[in-house]
C-alpha cells in the first residue's frame, strides 16, 4: 500500500490503515532496532533536527532510528547551539536545514511550528512535539507497545491519568484509540481536564469516555495506565502548580492484584513510585524503545516514499 502522508504533523492526518502500515513496518525492522540484524535501507540520507524544546527520549530515539538504517543526522538539540541565540526566525532555519537534509524533525514550544514548516519547505517535516499541541509519533509507539505487550489494541480498556490539558501525548493518543473502538477513562484533577474540543471530537465519532477525579475508579476494569507528569513547564502560574502536582502516585499497593501495564511518555517525576520499575506491571523504559522500530518505520517510509 502507498503511504499517503508526506508529513507527520497531527495523528488526525492518520487513518486507521495508514496507522496498521507503520506498526507492521515497526514490528518487521525490530530486529534491526535490536542490532540482531542490519539495514543500508536509507544509506546516503540525512535527517534534520530542529529541537527548540528540551527532549532526551524522542530526540535520540530519533538519532537511533536514522543511524540503524545506516543514515546520518545534523542539527541542534537546544538552540543556543544555534543561530536562533542571534536571532533567526523559524522559518529561515528550516529551509536552511532543509537545504542539507532528507526530512525534518522539529520540536517546539509553539502549536502549530511544525505545520507552519511543512508549507515552506519540500522535504518531509515531521512534528516531535509542539507545545500542548499534538506529538504524533509518540502516539504511534504507544500504540505499537500496547499491541506487542498486550497483543492487541482494539477492545482494549485505557485510563489516561494526570496532566489531560496540557500533556499533548493524550491528546494524540485519544484520537488514535478512538479508532480502535478502545474504551477510554479520562483521570486528572478538575484544573487539569481533557479540552472541550478533544471531548467533542471524540463525542462527534461515537466515543463516549468517563471522566473522573477518582483514579480508584478506573483500576478494577484498565487494561493500561497511561500515566502523564503534571507539567510545570506549561503552566502560567507557578502556584497553581504547586496545588496540584503529585495530584495522582501509582505505587505497589494501589495496583497490587490488578491486571493492567502501567506506560508513561517519560521523563516520570513522583506520579510513578520508583518500586514500580522492576515489577511486570512498569512497561515505561520498554516503552521508550519501542520508539526506535516505530521511528525506522516512519523515516524510512517518508524518506524513500517523498525525498
């Protein structure tokens, strides 16, 4: 099948099929992603990166993703190695990256930087994050996790906990399960609820998701945990942080017996006891890798697909 996207900039782009086309990729170059295997399959290219915000997982997953398909990686990954600090405009900088590269990868502080970008110039942009926007590739590893730990994604029962305003993972990801006919809890503190206009776009296609402040509600009948930090960084008045950070802590007591994986974007502060991490329920660090196949997936579907 003919991948239809020239750019990943929102998982609304997505169709279900387009989806099941990187997860099938993902799942076939994991041995590569593992180096059980090698691939020349982008040998010669060159991905751009544009990281305006700080990143450790995305960024070197990304970094990962290019060097196991044999290509090679310039950029920047905090703009005072940049000519940002003198004052160039994001425009000037992307078609210069553009200039010297196969596709881009931008994070932002902005919603809406990386589709700006995708107008301006011809290689394809994909989006890493653009403030509480949309994080799409996120999305489609966490997808790719559910499926390879839980052995599917559809029918599945996913409570998303903590930080629903500002965490753009879940606003991606609720877009993505609702495709999936995945049944969706939405638990966070009244300051920190879903937007309006996630919850109307997913009441306009026939989901119907439970919101609660209450996360014992959702733990007899969760399939996954999806955890998000509250965010200090987003917030405009530090002491509305400091009200309700640590809102939400999953520890070994309040999940023990429970049939249910815990995932988290990273990086976790305190929501996450650290006892979690060795038991089978923390699927997080897993999670992080499986960011690698499904990065190879997605570049090396765009780059040989467009550039």
């Amino acid at each position: 099948m003919t991948f239809p996207l020239k750019n990943i900039i929102s998982i609304k782009d997505f169709s279900k099929q387009d989806i099941n086309l990187i997860l099938k990729l993902a799942e076939n170059l994991e041995p590569v992603a593992r180096s059980k295997q090698q691939s020349d399959s982008l040998t010669g290219k060159i991905l751009g990166m544009m990281f305006y915000e700080p990143s450790t997982r995305t960024r070197l997953s990304f970094e990962t993703a290019m060097k196991r398909l044999n290509g090679g990686v310039i950029g920047f990954a905090e703009t005072g190695a940049s000519s940002v600090t003198k004052g160039e405009n994001l425009a000037d900088t992307a078609r210069t990256i553009a200039e010297y590269a196969d596709a881009l990868v931008i994070r932002h502080d902005l919603e809406g930087a990386a589709r700006y970008i995708s107008d301006m110039v011809s290689v394809p942009v994909i989006n890493a994050g653009d403030g509480a926007g949309q994080h799409p590739t996120q999305t489609l590893l966490d997808l790719y996790t559910m499926k390879r730990i839980l052995g599917k994604i559809k029918g599945l029962q996913v409570a998303l906990i903590g930080d629903l305003k500002y965490g753009r993972t879940v606003h991606s990801l609720s877009y993505a399960l609702a495709m999936y006919g995945v049944k969706m809890s939405f638990v966070s503190p009244k300051e920190l609820k879903m937007p309006r206009g996630v919850l109307h776009d997913l009441k306009r296609d026939g989901v119907v998701a439970q919101e609660t402040a209450d996360i014992n509600e959702v733990l007899d009948d969760a399939d996954v945990l999806y955890v998000t930090r509250i965010q200090k960084e987003r917030f405009p008045d530090p002491e509305e942080y400091s009200k309700i950070k640590g809102a939400y802590r999953i520890d070994s007591d309040l999940i023990k017996g429970k049939e249910l994986i815990v995932m988290h974007p990273l990086p976790k502060m305190d929501e996450i006891a650290q006892e979690v991490d060795n038991t089978p329920y923390g699927k997080y660090f897993e999670q992080a890798f499986y960011g690698v196949p499904v990065r190879m997936a997605i570049l090396k579907t765009l780059i040989k697909s467009f550039s």
